[in-house]
C-alpha cells in the first residue's frame, strides 16, 4: 500500500460511540529487526473474540507496507482480507486464532515522531496515542490490554544497546555483526505504553530499594556527552519512588525502570511501562547549562511520568477521552511532589499563573473542551492546557473536599478496584463518594461542561447585627459544547482579615461545637447560581481575603480598593492571596497606564503610587521567602493582561506595562542595587529552593535596573554576565542586557550574543535557550531577527524544541512584535506564523497544529488585527491536504 496517501479530513469520534472491543489480544509477539533505511515488523497476535463473532475484524494501521499475513499459520488471499490506508480488514475471523503480520516501516523516513523513527543516532518509539499503528497492524485502543514480547535486532556497532519495556529474557550474536535482545513485560498492558529503543547509548546507574525491600535497578541512557547531565534526573526519580510510597502507597512493580533521553520529541515525555522516553530538555541538567526552571523542570515531569506507572499504566484509561484520568490526575500529583520538594506557595503561584494565562484563554477560545471531551477530529490535538492542568485542579478540588485523610482511602481503593483495568473518570469519581461518602453529582459537572466560570462577589456589613455577609453569584460563559451552563459545585476557601489581623469565624447556621479547629479559614461551598454566606459576631468590617489557594479554576470580581489589596498582600496569612493582591493591584496601575497610552498621554503618566508602597514594604520584610517576594514584584504577564481584557490591544498592554516596570524600577533602585550588589556570583551553585529562592529575587531585581540602567546598573549586569558559574545567572544577565533599549547596552548585548553562541554551541540546549531569547526580545525588529535565525547553522526545522525555541516564542511569547509585524507590513508576523505551518504539516502535523494556537484567538482583537489574523487561519484552511490535526484547528477557529 501507498503511505503517502492523503487522510481524509474532518471526521470527529464521538464518546457516546463507544463500545467495548469485540476482540482482545492476549499475547502480542514483536520481532523489530532494523536495517539501514528500513525496518521488518514480525508481529504474531492472539486474538480471543469476547462476544459475538463479527462478520469483520479492523486493525488499525498507518503507512504500513504489509509483505505477509497468515492466520494460524496459513497465508491469507486476497479474498480474505482487505487493506486500506487506515488499515487492515479481515473478513470473517475465526473465534480464536494467531494473526501474522510482517510488515515493512521507514523510521528513517518518519518525521512526524510518532511510532518507529530515528532521532540523531537513536532509534526510538512514541505511541501514544495512536502510533502503535505505524509500527504494525493492531487493535491500537487502550481498552485493548496485552501481554508483550519483543525481540529487537539490529547492527552491534550501530546499535549496541537495544531495550523494550519489562524485563530481559534472552540475548545474544547474529550473523552479518548483528545481535538481538528479547524483552518481556510481565503486566499487560495497552500498545500506547509499548517502547522500544536502539541505539549507541551510554547510562548511568543507580538503585533503589523499596518499602517492602526489592532492590530496582535504575537506569538513564543518553549520549555519551551527556553523561554528567544525568543526576539530578536520578535523585529526582529516587524522591519521587518513596514519596510515591509514603503519599500514596504506591510501589513500583518491576526489577528495572530505564529512561532513554532523545533530542527529537513532540512532547516532554512519555511513560511506557518501565521505559520512559524523554525529550533531552526534561531530563539533562547541569548547573553550567540548566536554569533553575529548568532544574525544576526535569524534577516535575521525572516525577510525572513516573506516577503514571500507577495513575496511567497499573490504572490506564478506557478510551481517549478519559485522557484526563490520567493526565489530570498524574499532574496533580507531580504538583504535589515538587510542592514537599520545594516551596509549597511558590509552586502553586507558578502553577497558577499558567493555568490562568495558558489554559482560560483555550478555555474561552474556538478549541474549549471540557476535561472529559465528548468528541474529537484528532486526539493529539487533545494534549491539552484543559485536560492536564486544568484536570488537575478539579482532581485537586477533589482532593480538598474530601480532606487528606479521606482522598488517601479515595486513591488507595481506586488503585485497588481498578489495578490491571482499563477506567473512565466516572469510576475515579465514584471511588471519591465510596471511600468518602460524599455525593459528588453535582461536582461531576466539572468533567463535562467546557468554560471558566466566573464568581461575582458583593458583601455587606451590618455594625449593628455584627453581621457580615457575602454574597457570590457564578456564571460561565458560552463555550462550543454547550451555550447554558448548570451550576457548578465550586470550594471557595475563605478568611476575614480585621485592622489586627485574622478574624474568628463563625457562620449563621454553625454551631458553637463544630468550629473547625483554625477558626480563621473556611471553604465555602458554592452550588446554586447565587447564594449568601453569613458571618455573625464580625466586629468591624473586614476585608474578605477570597479564593485562598486558588481553591477553584474559576476567575473572581470582587471591587476592592486598592487600599485594600495594599492590607492583603502585606497581611494575608494565605501566600497566594498575597501574590494575588499585588497582582491585582499591578494590574490596576497597568490598567491606569493603558488607558494614558490610549490617550496619548503615557509619557506624562504617573503611575498610583500604592504598589510602589506596598513593594518597598515587602522588600524591606526581611521574614519573606525570598522565592515568594520575587513572584510578589514580578508584574503580570502581558499574556495574563491581555486574558484581562474584553478586546486585546497588544500594543498598549506591552508599552504601559512597561512603563510601570521602569517607574517600579526606578523608585526602588537602591533597593534593587542593594540585592544584586550583595550576591556574590562566584558564590557555589545548589539546586536547592532557598538558593533558587534567592537568585530569583537577585535576578528580578536585576530586571527591573536594566531597564533604565545606569553606568553602574550595566556594570553590574555584564560582571555577573562574566562571572555567573550558572546559567540562572548567566541567562538572567544576558536577558537582561538583550532586552535593553539602552545604546551602550546594545552594542555590548551584540557581542555578548555572539559570544555566548560560541561558547555554548555544542549544547543544543544552551542553543535552544539562546534562540528562544532572541525570539522573545520585545525590541522593535524582531520578525527581521527570527527569520535570520532561521537561517542560522543552529536552526533545525525538523526538531521541535528548535520549532519551539524559535516560531512558538516568538508568536506566543512577543506579543508586541508577533501583532504588530515590520514597519510596512504590520500583518508580517502572521504571515509568517502560516508559512511555518504549512511548511511543517505535512513533515510533522502535531507541532504544526500546536502552533496554531495564536492565529485561532483571532476574535479577541481588534477589527484589523483580528481579520488579518482570520486571514491566516483561511489561508491554512484552503491548502489541499492539510493534516486532520491542523484542519480540526482551523476548522473549529473559523466557525
Ligand atoms: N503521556 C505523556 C505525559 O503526559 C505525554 C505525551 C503524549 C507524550 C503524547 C508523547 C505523546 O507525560
Ligand atoms: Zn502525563
């Protein structure tokens, strides 16, 4: 058959479609033997049918060439079967019987990084979610659970190391200097979680001991330069193996977990059964070349990928659209990890901070979903801001309703009932009300209604009765589902903050004897459209500090004075309604400068002077985690400004809110000074959260002097360029030299570039960071800089962290410079952005339906902007034979 046959486009699966297989596969037996150019798959399945035999049986299969197919051991003729493009029919299978396949695949050729493909040296798999097709014909459905054996083979020199999942079971020398290594997984497992490996791969090992004593060999495979990358990818793995136990009883179930990490990878990550793959930037770290985020980062996702061998594999989904079962709930838990590794606040705040930005804008666009969506076009566009995060915070409501103790029997009897089952998050909610018995109907909501609700929020206080009431109205917008919302189920955490701080707490209908034992917080549960809460024996009026802990997904009004929000972010006992109120009250003096600019009166704009107070009270409270104070003067985003408003205009959000920075810059300068000057950049790098914490403050305080700096400010910026023996410091003082509209700043940003390239240039990873620094520089110019950077040696269109790197920073991330083009062509960045993706999607449909994105919040600018953007989005539509990924983007953004 023909792989370059064109996939019809636009068809959508619907969740009330399913039904169960009509077939399992009990065993499934691989023989992958690679060649140069080409791969042999022998693949011998036994099928069991389950009920009534059907008159046809369908595999799934992608760009196969199928050379031989027998049953029970008789080749089949061609009235027998049929193949098509999709896959392969058989006519009329028996009850049980043995289906043989040998097909012929070209991961050489394979540039879409889904199923068998070659990434540098390395031959490696991604299956989820529907690769396993391209390996070999298959019923490629999670509910479709099997025991494997594979036997890979391949050239020795080439690849001396050959893995699949499980345990190794034989081995050994072929002819023609080829060998062979037999694996087999002892769980059955769904083909998603299928891996294999093959390559010239060097490891670094380690082991662990479980809490009933195993012994677990450890292993990470990466190129040999790699080598000295690898620790922190090992402790964090060793922390996340016992936290696994100690949180939530979870062993791990086989003698030898791998992690193999390759350049090329749509993803971050993938956790097939006992051996991971990862992309390099989510597990290679060295403090020479890694940032502190990027520390952070390989901790999280070596966590997240392996809870998934309980949350995902142990207990995997029933189908696609369970995805947030896994997903929802694996994020949850890694949040949780890094949250015990680190600082609790300040993981939630970052957390936040994405979700509110990232995923409510998916939330309110053409793309909205509801965590458990009822249809598709293509699951991989379903990787999704909604199904990760914000399936994690309806877990994490969940968890807070419940309480530790009681989401500890949830988890442990939901593990249990379903171990070895394929599940839909209906049984994940019903394993809640079981341990718990709490009636979550309501809360179900949250898994099938898309949108962000907002919370209305009005109070009243009576002197007299001493009475305070609240009252909180919730209403969420039309989304593509579905245009009328019911009520959501919505915790709100709660407290009162008086002139002396905290105020007790007591509600009209509680009594005296059930005061919970911090008689200062509540949640309050939210389930009508409208309702009042009322507080007796409140003595002065107070300001309600709301949403603690974000303790929803939900976005609040409520009218404070900035006086207010100044008592909030100096007083609240909650860290993150801290953070909040000076966002809040940032973004009210962004707001303020917007509205100058639109008046053309910015350059005369004084900005209100209470953030400034607040800023210079919190810098000088010497008892804040330095990591918290450093989130606390960091201003909101333009992204999250932008989410703010009705009609975004790009333009004034960056200039006002940059002259908020500089004005904060400069009023607190000596302060500034004080941090950066005190730290000695010389000073030995720990990936430790106290120190991070610090170079956070040091490196955002850095920020706000270069923006107008002065002689010494740049002095200080190019030492710590100089001397830095980190990259946090190293990228901090580089960034901010880049981004410096300074002349002197300019010219030394230049050869500061230039020379940063040539020493770090032979780490694709310092590169990456290179590149995507110049791609967010908010200077005039930079479409101009990113086309040259296109060209540059460093550049490799085929690799998505280049992709990303360079096209995804600079539509997403420069905002002013991605709307606003060059100087003759102001709809020059979207021009470009379409280029990119059609030049992509036929080499790699799932990063060119990602970087979609942007184009499709078209509605949400202002006329000429918008319609230029929809253009782009048309343009994209008309190309024949575009992929189904990025016509089901299109497609839906135009409707
Ligand atoms: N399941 C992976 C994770 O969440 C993500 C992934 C999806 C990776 C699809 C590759 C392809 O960790
Ligand atoms: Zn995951």
């Amino acid at each position: 058959m023909n792989s370059s046959e064109p996939v019809p486009s636009g068809k959508t699966v619907y969740l009330k479609d399913y039904a169960p297989p009509s077939y399992i596969i009990e065993k499934t037996e691989l023989d992958v033997d690679i060649y140069k150019g080409e791969t042999f798959v022998l693949a011998r399945l036994q099928f069991q049918c389950l009920d009534e035999r059907p008159q046809a049986l369908t595999l799934d299969g992608e760009a196969l060439e199928l050379l031989d197919i027998a049953i029970d051991g008789k080749a089949l003729d061609s009235t027998q079967y049929r193949c098509d493009h999709r896959g392969l029919t058989l006519h009329n299978p028996p009850e049980r019987f043995v289906l043989t396949t040998r097909v012929r695949i070209l991961p050489e050729q394979n540039t879409s990084l889904e199923g068998l493909y070659r990434s540098r040296t390395i031959y490696c798999t991604q299956c989820e979610a529907e690769g396993f097709r391209k390996i070999t014909y298959y019923l490629d459905r999670p509910d479709v659970m099997s025991d494997f054996i594979t036997r890979v083979s391949a050239d020795k020199n080439e690849c001396p190391i050959l893995l699949s999942n499980g345990n190794k079971i034989d081995g050994g020398d072929l002819d023609g200097g080829r060998h062979f290594a037999t694996w087999h997984d002892p769980h059955k497992k769904p083909c998603y979680l299928f891996a294999l490996v093959a390559g010239d791969l060097a490891k670094v090992e380690d082991r662990f001991r479980t809490a009933s004593g195993r012994e677990v060999t450890l292993q990470i495979f990466v190129e040999e330069k790699d080598l000295d990358k690898c620790d922190h990818a090992m402790s964090s793995l060793k922390n996340a193996m016992r936290w696994d136990e100690q949180v939530y009883g979870r062993e791990y179930d086989l003698d030898i977990f791998m992690i193999v990490a390759v350049d090329d990878f749509n993803m971050g990550a993938m956790e097939n059964k006992g051996l991971n793959i990862f992309n390099t930037s989510c597990v290679l770290a060295k403090p020479e070349t890694t940032t502190d985020a990027g520390f952070q980062r390989v901790e999280g996702v070596v966590a997240h990928e392996y809870f998934h061998n309980w949350s995902g594999n142990r207990v995997t989904c029933r189908d696609w659209f369970q995805l947030s079962l896994k997903e929802g709930f694996t994020v949850f838990r890694d949040a949780e990890f890094s949250a015990d590794m680190g600082s609790r606040t300040v993981k939630r705040v970052e957390d936040v901070a994405v979700l509110r930005t990232l995923q409510f804008a998916e939330d309110a666009g053409p793309m909205a979903h509801p965590i458990r969506p009822a249809s598709y076009m293509e699951i991989s566009n379903f990787y999704t801001l909604t199904i990760y995060e914000k399936g994690a915070e309806v877990v994490r409501m969940l968890a807070n309703l419940l309480g530790p103790a009681d989401f500890r029997k949830a988890t442990d009897l939901y593990f249990e009932r379903h171990d070895g089952q394929a599940v839909t998050t209906e049984e994940f909610v019903q394993a809640m009300e079981d341990a718990s018995g709490r009636d979550l109907t309501q809360f179900k909501r949250w898994y099938n209604q898309a949108g962000t609700p907002r919370l209305s929020v009005t109070d009243e206080y009576d002197q007299e009765q001493r009475r305070y009431s609240l009252t909180i109205r919730q209403s969420t917008p039309a989304t593509p589902e579905c245009a009328e919302k019911l009520a959501f189920h919505i915790p709100v955490a709660m407290g009162l903050l008086g002139e002396a701080g905290e105020l007790a707490l007591k509600l009209a209908d509680e009594s005296l004897d059930d005061l919970p034992e911090d008689n200062t917080h509540r949640v309050l549960e939210l389930t009508e459209t409208e309702q009042t809460f009322v507080f007796t024996d409140i003595p002065e009026k107070p300001v309600p500090s709301l949403l603690r802990g974000f303790s929803a997904p939900v976005k609040l009004d409520y009218q404070y004075s900035r006086a207010d929000l100044a008592t909030l972010a100096l007083h609240d006992s909650d860290g993150f309604n801290r953070y909040e109120a000076c966002q809040k009250l940032a973004l009210a003096t962004i707001q303020d400068a917007m509205l100058a600019y639109q008046q053309d009166t910015l350059a005369e704009f004084v900005p209100d002077s209470t953030l400034v107070q607040v800023y210079r009270l919190l810098l000088e409270d010497n008892s804040l985690d330095q990591a918290m104070l450093a989130l606390m003067l960091n201003l909101p985003s333009e992204a999250y400004i932008a989410e703010e408003q009705e009609v975004i205009d790009p333009v004034a959000i960056h200039f006002a809110r940059r002259q908020v920075a500089a004005y904060v810059g400069s009023e607190l300068a000596e302060l500034f000074r004080l941090r950066v000057s005190a730290y000695d950049p010389t000073r030995e790098y720990r990936a430790q959260s106290d120190d991070i914490a610090l170079r956070s403050m040091k490196n955002a305080a850095l920020g706000y002097l270069m923006l107008l700096p002065t002689a010494e400010d740049l002095h200080l910026c190019l030492n710590q360029l100089a001397r830095a023996n980190n990259m946090t410091d190293e990228m901090a003082a580089l960034t901010a030299l880049v981004c410096c509209e300074d002349n002197t700043a300019q010219e030394q940003a230049r050869d500061a570039l230039t020379a940063f390239y040539q020493k770090w240039q032979d780490e694709p990873l310092v590169v990456n960071q290179w590149l995507a620094l110049q791609a967010r520089n908010p200077i005039p110019g930079a479409l101009e800089r990113v086309q040259a950077l296109l060209q540059h040696p460093a550049y490799d269109g085929n690799n998505p962290n280049k992709i990303r790197s360079v096209i995804s920073v600079f539509c997403n991330n420069n905002p002013l410079n991605f709307h606003t083009g060059t100087a003759d062509e102001p709809d020059a960045g979207y021009r470009f952005l379409a280029e990119q993706i059609l030049q992509l999607d036929s080499k790699n449909p799932q990063i060119a339906a990602r970087l979609i994105t942007p184009l499709t919040r078209w509605r949400r600018y202002t006329g000429d902007r918008g319609q230029a953007m929809r253009l782009q989005l048309q343009r994209l539509a008309d190309q024949p034979g575009l992929s189904p990924d990025s016509y089901e983007i299109v497609s839906k953004s135009l409707n």
